[in-house]
C-alpha cells in the first residue's frame, strides 16, 4: 500500500497531499486510485471491520500533484460538496511553465468546452455550444533560469482547467504535452501542484488553512527555496 501524506485528519476529513501520477478515482486502468487507499488505511488504523466509507469531495487530474479533500463521513461529504458549489473553499496551485507570461499578474477568463471522448478541453473567448465559462488569476512568483512559477488562484472548477487556460495565454504548464509543452518530464507528470486550501470546517465550524509541500521532483527542485 502506499503510504499517505496526511495533511489533516479527523473524524469527518482525510486530506492527503496526493502524489503526482496517482488515480483519486478509479479508471479504466484499473490502477489502485487514492480513495481505496485511505480507505485501506482508516480500516487498518481504526481496526474498522466491514465497509470503510470515504467519500471524493474533489479530483486532481491524474498528472497532478497537492491537496485532495476526502469526507469520512456522507454528511461531511455533502457539505464539503456545497463549500466548493458554492466557491467558499479558496484553492491556490503552483505551475512551472517555461514561458515569461506577458503580465506579472492577471486574470483569465475564457469559455471551455470538454470532448469527453478524447479526455481534452478546449478554450474560446466566447461563449459557445455545451461551453463554461472559466476564471482563474495568477501572480508571477519566481524564475529560475528558463523556468517561471506561476501562483494559480482559480474562481471556478472546470475539467482542465488551469492547464488549458495557462496554454491558452502561451505558458502551457511543463511536461504537459496534452496542452502543447513539447517535451515530457521524466516522470510523465506535469508541474501542477494544488498548493493551498482554506475553508470552513463544515462540522466544527473553524477555519482550516493547509499547504502541501512541494514534490520531490527534479523540476521542483529548483523553487524549493522559494516555497520555504
């Protein structure tokens, strides 16, 4: 089993700093996804017998490293639901891309439109058939050499979203070849990081801020000074 990175756990959450390359849900791969495995941990460390229930409040894509929100429970997990229909949970990624962004700082927003088929999305600057409409704003944070880190605070949840808004300002996120980086990281995954996450606590009703740290991850390496 793998071993979990637990940024917070009590009786009504489990978030896990996921690994990048790691399935939340399962796919077709048939691939063990996170919710099986902090399933397999509640039941080993709580000796639970039967089913252990574990609810996914949110995904990360599958090449995507940070912050995942588990509910522990199905009344947690329906209030978890609401904080992010709501867009009371404030969410902050960090992103590599090896473009210099023509602003320093900015907002995006764009209409997206999923091909479910192909698993890719695609961005229009208006609305158009079966389209969402898309915000994010980032901040250059630092560069390092031809590398710049980009802090990512997206408005809306769409699928794909900050690698397909980023690629569409012309800084596609490194080793994301789906969304035009031309080479791939060594270990096929993307320099996306789900870096922070504030919210209410639906149950105890007290702020919770978390940050995850950064990967191991040579591509990282190089801002590891910068995150502190």
């Amino acid at each position: 089993m793998v071993k979990l990175d637990i940024l917070y756990e009590d009786n009504h959450l489990l978030i896990i700093n996921k690994q990048a390359g790691m399935l939340v849900q399962g796919d077709i791969t048939g691939d063990e996804p996170l919710v099986e495995t902090g399933k397999a941990y509640l039941k080993e460390k709580y000796d639970k017998p039967g089913a252990v229930f574990l609810g996914v409040v949110h995904r990360l894509d599958r090449p995507v490293s940070g912050i995942v929100v588990l509910a522990r429970t199905s009344k947690a997990l329906a209030r978890m639901n609401h904080l992010f229909l709501t867009k009371e949970v404030k969410k902050t990624y960090w992103a590599i891309v090896s473009s210099n962004p023509q602003a320093t700082e900015g907002k995006l927003i764009h209409w997206l439109q999923k091909d479910s088929s192909r698993n890719v999305t695609k961005t229009f600057k208006k609305e158009v058939t079966d389209s969402k409409r898309a915000e994010l704003d980032y901040t250059l944070l630092a560069r390092q050499k031809e590398d710049f880190l980009l802090e990512v605070r997206p408005v809306t949840g769409r699928s794909h979203q900050i690698r397909v808004q980023l690629a569409a300002m012309g800084c596609p996120i490194k080793g994301d070849l789906k969304y035009g980086y031309p080479s791939p990281n060594p270990d096929q995954n993307i320099a996306l990081h789900a870096r922070r996450l504030s919210f209410v606590h639906p149950v105890k009703k007290e702020t919770i801020h978390l940050e995850a740290p950064l990967p191991d991850k040579a591509y990282w390496q190089t801002f590891y000074h910068f995150s502190g």
